[in-house]
C-alpha cells in the first residue's frame, strides 16, 4: 500500500528584503491503492507568518507544535512496514531557485509526540495499538540557500505493508 503525501510550499519574500519569507507547508494525504490501512491528515506542517531565516528551517518532529501528523489505521495489534525517501529537492514551478527539504520522521502507537522515537533510516516497522492506530510526526531541515521567491510544490511517498 503506498500513500502520496502531495507537499507544497510558497515562498514569497517582501519587496527587496529578502531577509523577511513567508513559508508555508503543506501535506496532505492520497491513497494510492486501496486496502485496510487508512492514512488521515491531523495537522498539516505549520511554519505561519513572516519570519527571520538564516538560511535554514527545522521543524522538530519529537518536540515541534508545527510538526506535521498523519494517523495511519490498520488491524488492532498487527505490524506494517514504514518506508519513506528522507529527502527531496524542490525545484521553483517558474524554474527559478530550488530548496531541499531534509524530512524527519517521529512515530509511536499513542499521541504523544515526547515519546515517539525517530525514523532515521526511511524504513521502520511499526505495530498498530489495540485501537488500530500509529501515529507519525513529520518534520525536517529546510535548505533555502538557493531558494528563490517563488511557489514550490513536491511529493513525500510513504509506503505501508503489512508483514
């Protein structure tokens, strides 16, 4: 069962300061094959507003309120195989300047953001609670070094399979 998470960012900066950037993200979720795992967007990726940026954003997917939340649904108790790339490049859609986005996973069986453990390798097993549920965060480094003024859209893929 694979799931396309669509991603999509604008970032505009305000007249010749180009210090000031509105970002924002976000994710929602596409079944690409039909089955009895269910993917549901709780919260998008939250940057908001105007803000100073040194050239590089972080969302934290274990401590961050802006972190993305997806709520997979599966049977009560089973394990599903999580696979996901951890980085994209983005390129502007007028195809000036690009970003690079580092994601970074978290994921517990329970919503609690402070206990889920990090999804460093883009591949984890994960077993289902008594409900059916696994959450995961989504957060990660955002390169804007070479990132222009401009819309950028992408695709985040993550595969589910039960073992």
């Amino acid at each position: 069962m694979a799931f396309l998470l669509c991603t999509s960012l604008s970032y505009t900066a305000a007249g010749q300061n180009f210090y000031k950037k509105n970002i924002s993200i976000s994710v929602a979720a596409t079944v690409m094959s039909t089955g009895s795992v269910e993917i549901v967007t709780l919260q998008n990726i939250s940057v908001g507003g105007t803000s100073r940026l040194t050239g590089e954003l972080f969302i934290s997917p274990l401590t961050g309120d802006k972190a993305g939340l997806m709520m997979l649904k599966g049977k009560p108790g089973s394990v599903a195989r999580v696979r996901c790339l951890l980085t994209e490049e983005l390129q502007e859609i007028n195809g000036n300047g690009c970003l690079v986005i580092h994601y970074q996973l978290s994921g517990y069986p329970g919503r609690v953001q402070h206990a889920a453990k990090i999804i460093d390798t883009g591949e984890v097993n994960v077993t289902f609670n008594e409900e059916g549920v696994y959450y995961l965060w989504i957060g990660g480094r955002i390169d804007l070094k070479r990132a222009l003024p401009g819309i950028y859209r992408g695709q985040f893929t993550i595969e589910v399979e039960y073992l």
